[in-house]
C-alpha cells in the first residue's frame, strides 16, 4: 500500500496560504512604502542645477537607499564570503531535491542533468592577470564612423517615466544579484511603483552621473568548449547591482525605439532587435542555397567567427560611435561614465580575484551592451551590403555570414571585413570560421574551394557536413544530425527518473522539457515521425510518474487540465503547431525584403503543389 502523503509520492504541491496581493490602486497613502521618502530626497537634488556636489548627494543618498533596503529585505542574512565555494546538494535524496525544486527550479534541474556548480580551478593570480591583460586599453581610428548629416532627436529628449521602469521590471527575470545581494523581486517589493527608482533614474539622467557602486560587479566564469584550463574556454558573466541593470534597461529601450525610428542599424543585423532574427535569417540562408540550387548557379558562404568579439571593443570606439550617430550629450556621457573606472571580481573554484578594471570591450551581463556592439559594427554591415537587392551579408550580433555569388566576390568581402574590424581592433579567427561553395551544376556539389583570412585557410565544408548558424545545423545535403533531440530527449528522461515528487516531475516536463524542443520545432530540423517517437518513449514513463496502468488511456496525460486531465503537450502535434507559426510570422514580418521573399516563396510552392518537404507547410526553411 502507497501512503499518499509520502513526499516521493505526493501528485501535486502542497496546499499553502495563499498571500493577498495589494493592488497599487487600493493604496492612498504612499508614504506607507518603506523607502518612499528616498523619492523626496531624489525629487529635490532633481530640483538643483546639475554640479559636483549634485553628483556627490545623489550617491550619499543611493548609498543610504541600498542600506535601508538591505536592512529590510536581507536584515538576518550574513555577507558573502572570501571564497565562491557553493553549497552542495545530494540530488538523489528526495527530501533536498524536492526542497531545492521549490526554492529554485533551474537549479534542481541543473543538478538533475549534472551539468551545474562547475568552476574555473585555475588559482586567482593567474585568472586575474589573465584578465587584466585581455581587457586592457584598446584602440581605434577615430575615422572609423561617418557623422550623419540629418537632424534627429536625443534619445534622451525627456526624463523617464514610471511606465517605462516598470515595462523594464515586467521583462526582469530573477536572476543572480549583484554585489549589494539586492534582487528584482527585493526592489519590486520595497517600491512597487516604481516611484523611489524613477526619481534616482532621472537625476542619473540629469546629472550625468552613474553611481560608483554601480561600476562594480562580481564576475562568474561558464566554460565553453574546450580545454577547460586554459582560460581562453571560459566565458566571463558579470553580476552587476540589478538597480544598475535596471536603469540600463530603461535606457536600452529609450536607444531601440530611437534607431528603430531612423532606421539606425542596417536591416541585415538581426541581433538584439524586436525582429525574429534567429528564425528570418536561417529562412534566408536556406532560400538562397535552394535557389542556387534551382538555378544551378554558384553560392559561396563563408561563416565568420570574431575572436572575443564583445570584450575587445574599445571605449573609444563606443565614444566616436555614439558622437557620429547624433545620440545626444545626455546620453553619451551618460554611457561613457558607466564605462569609465569599470572594475570587477571574478569568482574562482575557492577564492576571488582583487578587483580587475575594465579598460575595454562591452560589459557581459549588460542589457545595453549588444545594441551598442550593433551600432558599433554597423559600418562593416553598410560597407559589404551596400545597395544589392540580395543579402550579402546576415549578422546577428557578431555572428556573421557572408553570402556571394563567385569565389573572388566573397573572398573580397572577407577581406573587406578583416580590413574594417581591424580599425576598431576587432579580428576574425580563420580557425573556427567555415566556408561552403555550392555549385548546383554538373555535377552538383560542394566545391573544395580555398579562402583565407590574410593568407591564413578558412576550413572549407564539404558534401554531407554542416556547420551551425544560430542554433540551426547549415550545410549542402548535410547528414542528419541527432544530438539535439537525443539530448533533449535525456533531459526528459532525467526529469521523469528523478528524485522530485510526481507533480513537481510534471510541472518541470511543462517548464523545461517541452519549451527546449521549441527552436528545433520551429525551424523544422526533425520529421513530426521522430517526434512521435519521443511521445511514445516519455509515456510510459509519465505514466509510471502518475501510477497509473501502461494501457490506461492517453487521453488523461494529454487532455486539458480544465477537464480534470494532466495537460502534457504532445510533441508530435506541438511540431505542426510551432511550423505553422514559423510560417505565420514569416509571412508577417516587419522586415520588408524578408516579407516578400516568404509570400513569393509560398506563392510557389502552392503553384507547384508541393509536398516534398512535410516538415514545414507553406514554407519550407529546413
């Protein structure tokens, strides 16, 4: 007999208070917030003439902001230690994994899959000097940006609103905080109009100014692929106070809704804008290999791979860029304060680095940061698209793709890119850049074709290889390729296999299971067949989860929860829907070439009737 009130065998959560949330509007008197008197102090340096002392008041008072907020929200919590060691769980105990699950569900699911908790075990010395020389001072030609001609608005035209910081809280996910422990959900509670932070928002904006205690983060390292001691393998993610983050967020969206209205950036730059740019750019990488192969022509690729892309920009180069762009004084000094004294600590296996100054490249973490690396290499965009009708060139971000019609044309676009990265001590690296040369004539196939960066060889992709663009496997009759599926596959599995209570197997199978199959739905990389098979393996371990018979009917795992059913997707059918919602936006982007290259792609393939590909209706990007 199964007790059903054993933790391992518990179907849904248990039954807690449930807290009464007070509306802003049922509230008259705001004084009754804890720190909404820093609002008045704020309002009145607002009120001043902008100078030092302004400057030096200001930071007083944010610096008495963040004690008072501390004292409330953390007032029994001990400060961080020396040391970055991180606590430890048993996942296979019940008890701490359910608990664990409850306190933080990404991290239950990372120890889950064993893939959280790894650390840089190179000594600190050795990671802080490491560091220190990879952002050291860089430069750049102050010739490199073209000052625009037109008249345009600053970005910073008028003081930020309270809708605008609280639009920037809504799309705040509870992430790490920095230094001064301090989280979103802290902020969201000690001012939840936003009234306090609005008013220090804008005397930042006012004076110019950007708090020191907002120039400091804690850095952690990821590892990427490769020899994990050798530092070059880790990727450095700042934690920074998130009221600084915050800010940045407001500030983001001030720059986006101002390039978006003078069309700022170059259309083929997909990266950090309100575009689909993931799924836009792979359907027209994938319609321009179809038609070179249609029209037996030519097609030469070359993927381009920039060596610590984000973190060797120069400062300067962000200064001269935003100076030619015409952003507005408020706004550059603005930035070039936050960039100015930047230093950070970086978290080793046991140990911290002394702080480390940020002399170069965007802050990682920064939600500022990939717009103004856009807007930076802008130029190199302008220069090699310049006014062809066809892209030349697909960027997202610092992932870049060169498209030509010959071998000459697209080793003088590499060339060209070098050469203007170069100026703003960006490079490329020959070693992990591809290229691919398509020659649908007789007979058809990948042409062992040689380009070079300054006479160093690109590695050349031949028939069946492939390579990745934005998550998505590229390549000319390119094989199959598993591992995204079977990977995903196991996690599935883990979750069902794990230590968590049945309900929280289920509810972490909703969260993290089926939204990791979404990009590989979308872009259409496996038949819906294979996604059956993926149903029919997790079944009967959902149903093992639910105690319930192997033959018992599907209907109640996939019916609607409103029918008193669990409400598990079914992956087959989610891969129908998510295809046809590929389509759908596609064929209703705001990007006007990419719009009119999906209803001409759709208007073909219904003239032809086509069938041939089922894993994509109406469009076909896979």
């Amino acid at each position: 007999m199964v007790c059903i009130s054993e933790a391992s065998q518990l179907l849904a959560p248990p039954i807690e208070a449930v807290p009464v949330v007070e509306m802003a509007s049922q509230v008259s008197d705001h004084a009754d917030e804890p720190l909404f008197h820093f609002a008045q102090i704020f309002k009145d340096i607002l009120s001043c003439d902008p100078s030092q002392d302004c400057a030096a008041l200001l930071s007083e008072a944010y610096s008495q902001l963040v004690v008072e907020a501390a004292n409330i929200v953390l007032p029994n919590v001990p400060a961080p230690t020396s040391t970055a060691a991180s606590v430890s769980f048993n996942i296979d105990d019940p008890k701490q994994c359910q608990r664990l699950y409850r306190r933080n569900r990404r991290r239950a699911i990372r120890e889950i899959q064993k893939v959280s908790g790894e650390r840089c075990s190179l000594p600190s010395s050795i990671v802080g000097q490491f560091f220190s020389a990879l952002w050291r001072p860089a430069t750049s030609d102050p010739h490199f940006y073209q000052a625009v001609s037109s008249d345009r608005e600053e970005v910073l035209n008028l003081p930020l609103s309270v809708a605008e910081v609280m639009t920037a809280f809504k799309s705040c996910e509870s992430t790490a905080p920095g230094p001064d422990r301090i989280t979103y959900n802290h902020w969201r509670s000690l001012d939840p109009r936003a009234a306090v932070l609005t008013q220090l928002f804008n005397c930042c904006v006012q004076l110019r100014f950007f708090p020191e205690e907002w120039k400091k983060s804690t850095t952690i390292l990821l590892p990427k692929s490769g020899d994990p001691s050798s530092l070059a393998n880790w990727r450095p993610i700042a934690l920074g106070n998130t009221a600084s983050k915050l800010f940045m967020k407001c500030l983001t969206a001030r720059l986006q809704n101002w390039c978006q209205r003078y069309d700022v950036l170059s259309p083929c730059q997909k990266g950090f804008t309100p575009f689909d740019g993931v799924l836009e750019h792979n359907f027209v990488l994938q319609r321009r290999i179809e038609k070179a192969r249609s029209a037996k022509s030519h097609l030469c690729i070359a993927f381009l791979d920039l060596s610590n892309a984000f973190g060797s920009l120069p400062h300067n180069a962000i200064r001269d860029c935003l100076a030619a762009l015409g952003v507005g004084d408020t706004f550059m000094k603005l930035v070039l304060d936050a960039y100015t004294n930047c230093s950070t600590t970086i978290l080793t296996n046991n140990s911290r680095t002394d702080p480390v100054l940020i002399n170069c490249g965007v802050k990682q973490g920064c939600p500022l940061s990939g717009l103004l690396f856009n807007l930076c290499i802008d130029p190199v965009l302008r220069a090699i698209q310049g006014d062809a009708s066809e892209h030349r060139i697909l960027a997202f971000a610092d992932d870049l793709v060169l498209l030509a019609d010959s071998q000459h044309h697209l080793q003088d676009s590499i060339d060209t890119v070098h050469d203007l990265l170069q100026r703003i001590s960006l490079r490329l690296n020959p070693a992990k850049c591809k290229t691919l040369h398509i020659c649908a004539g007789v007979p058809a196939g990948v042409r062992n074709t040689s380009f070079s960066v300054q006479d160093t060889p690109i590695p050349a992709m031949a028939n069946f290889d492939s390579t990745r663009f934005l998550g998505k496997p590229v390549g000319f009759n390119a094989c199959p390729d598993y591992t995204t599926i079977n990977n995903m596959c196991e996690l599935g599995m883990n979750i069902l296999c794990s230590s968590l209570a049945p309900w929280q197997r289920i509810d972490a199978l909703k969260a993290f299971f089926f939204p990791a199959t979404q990009f590989s739905m979308r872009t259409g990389q496996f038949k819906k067949t294979e996604w059956e098979q993926v149903d029919r393996m997790l079944r009967k371990e959902i149903k093992s989860t639910l105690s319930i018979p192997d033959g018992s009917a599907n209907e109640y795992i996939y019916g609607h929860r409103k029918h008193g059913c669990i409400g598990i997707p079914i992956a087959a059918e989610e891969s129908d829907l998510n295809l046809i919602d590929t389509a759908f936006k596609l064929l209703t982007s705001k990007d006007e070439f990419v719009q009119q290259l999906a209803v001409s792609t759709s208007s073909e393939q219904c003239a032809r009737g086509s069938t041939q590909n089922h894993r994509m209706p109406i469009l076909a990007i896979s």
